[in-house]
C-alpha cells in the first residue's frame, strides 16, 4: 500500500514539480536536520531508559545497552512488518535477559498506553490553538442548514457511542468479550503507571520522550527557507497528522509525506516545498531506523556473548 501511495502520489506530479521538489532536496541545510536526529536518538534512548521503570517492580533489572538495542529492534521491525517489534521486543529481551515473555509483553502495552494519552493531549492542543480553522473546515457558514445538521450529527454520536456501550457490555459474545478484555488491560497498564514508585520519574520521561518528538520534527523547519516561518499551532497540527499518517503503513511510508505536505498547504506553504518537507522528514527519520536498528540487531548478540564470558 505505502509503495502503491508513493508511486500514485509522484504519477500526479509534472515534470516542474519533480523538478522544484528535488531543488529543495539539493540546497535543504542538512544541518537542521542532523539536529533533528539528535531529538530523535535522544527520544529513543530515554523510551529504553523509561522501560526499566516498569521492569523493576517485577523484579527485573536488565542492561540499559539491552534496553536500548531490544527499544530500536523494536522500530526496525515495524517498518516492515506492523506491530512485530513489540513481539520482537518482548522475545529478544526474554533470550538476552531472562525476562518472561508475558511479563515483558504487558510493560510494552502499559508504554503504549502512556504513548496514547500523549498523543491525545498533542492533539488535544492542535484542535485547541486551531480552534477557528477547524471550525471554518467542519462548519462552512454559508450553508446554515448544513451547519445545523452537523451540529446535531456530532451531538449525537456520543450519545450512540454510550448507548452501543452500555448494550455491548452486556454482550456474552467471545469476540465481543476479547475487545473489552482488551479496554480492561489498557485501564490496568494506566493503573500500573499511577501505582509504580518512580511513576513521576517515568512520567518526565513520557514527557521528554514526545517533546523530542516534536523538536525532532521542530528542527527540520528550518531546513528549507519556505517553512522556517511556521507558526508553532501549524507544526503542532503538522506533526500530529504526520502522527497518525503511521498507523496506516508501515512506518508512514508513502503516507507521511503525503499527510505532512497537507496539514502544511493549509498553512500556505506552496505545494512542492510542502511535499519536499515531508519527504525529508520521513527519510531522516527511517534512516536513523535502518541504520540504528541494523546495528542493533547486528551488535546484541555480540555484546551479550561478551558480557556473559
């Protein structure tokens, strides 16, 4: 699907915009984007480092090297298989770190859940700073009967989602059961979170974890001149649409640049230089997936045999 977005996203480009964006690409400063990197490795040893937290009430107290080797394995995966680093994750500090699988498998799902609610709050503050923007997107004025049925339609969908609730609940049927089971594990893994003794500790570390996130994405602005300008309220929507782009493939690849280029056109960033900011960011940040994991991957076992003579 990503390699199918890619090429339908370049067959709609003329030769000029090809031409413009790989003009961006030459003369981009590089610099801005190896800052960009920094934000991105330092995000990635604190995730490994935040991980810990959750393994010591169980008794477990493993290298923060294999922490952060299982942490970038972890990302490497994803890029070509979904949701397979978690497993990878989990099985890989289970053979270098004697940890149960199962156990390893629930703190990776308690992190998630802390990921969620950061995302969610990130978007939280775009929907917030962008207020009229959405506003004049989802309620055209000059349609007042459509602007009065669009009240109502969004009125009602949570009164429909409460009442699909209360009647599911109730439900005895094993799929439907599984999901709920489901819900009561991430409830459990926010209970796990405010329960833990060093939670403000892995707290500050969630916090530090998505604001570098943002820096990451913050600092490749400023590598081309036509988004050094961007208000702080468009790289926000920018990076929570870029946020979301990666759960539709793997990675974000053929989605992210797309997804970028169109929060950023709203923000009237022409067209090219949009589409060359997204793609930028998206090669930086698989790069530094690739070449960090590949090492990883490569190195683990060699630092483990070492450790262990």
């Amino acid at each position: 699907m990503g390699f199918f977005l890619i090429w339908y996203s370049i067959s709609k480009l003329a030769p000029t915009d090809i031409q413009s964006i790989e003009t961006s690409f030459k003369t981009a400063n590089y610099w801005w984007v190896a800052v960009s990197l920094i934000f991105g490795v330092l995000s990635h040893l604190s995730r490994a480092y935040r991980w810990r937290f959750l393994l010591e009430p169980l008794g477990y107290k493993p290298t923060y090297l294999n922490c952060v080797m299982t942490v970038l394995i972890a990302y490497l995966l994803n890029l070509f298989i979904p949701r397979s680093g978690e497993i990878a994750r989990a099985a890989s500090i289970k053979k270098y770190e004697k940890i149960p699988f199962e156990k390893a498998i629930g703190t990776i799902v308690a992190e998630r859940v802390a990921d969620v609610i950061m995302l969610l709050s990130i978007t939280g503050v775009a929907f917030v700073l962008q207020t009229e923007l959405m506003s004049s997107y989802l309620f055209k004025e000059d349609e007042e009967g459509n602007l009065y049925l669009k009240i109502i339609f969004l009125a009602v969908i949570p009164l429909i989602g409460f009442i699909t609730y209360r009647i599911l609940k109730k439900s005895t049927h094993p799929f439907i059961m599984k999901i709920f089971t489901f819900i009561k594990g991430l409830i459990d893994g926010i209970k796990s979170i405010i329960t833990m003794k060093k939670k403000w500790a892995f707290i500050f570390h969630t916090v530090f974890i998505w604001l570098m996130y943002v820096f990451m994405f913050y600092a490749v602005t400023f590598a081309l001149p036509e988004t050094t300008n961007l208000p702080f309220a468009a790289i926000i929507v920018a990076f929570v649409v870029g946020g979301f782009s990666m759960a539709l493939t793997n990675g974000g690849l053929g989605t992210y640049p797309v997804f970028v280029a169109s929060a950023l056109i709203l923000y009237h960033i022409e067209d090219n230089p949009a589409r060359a900011f997204g793609w930028i960011m998206w090669t930086a940040q698989t790069l530094m997936v690739i070449i960090f994991g590949g090492l990883s991957f490569l190195l683990i076992p060699i630092y483990n045999r070492l450790r262990h003579q």
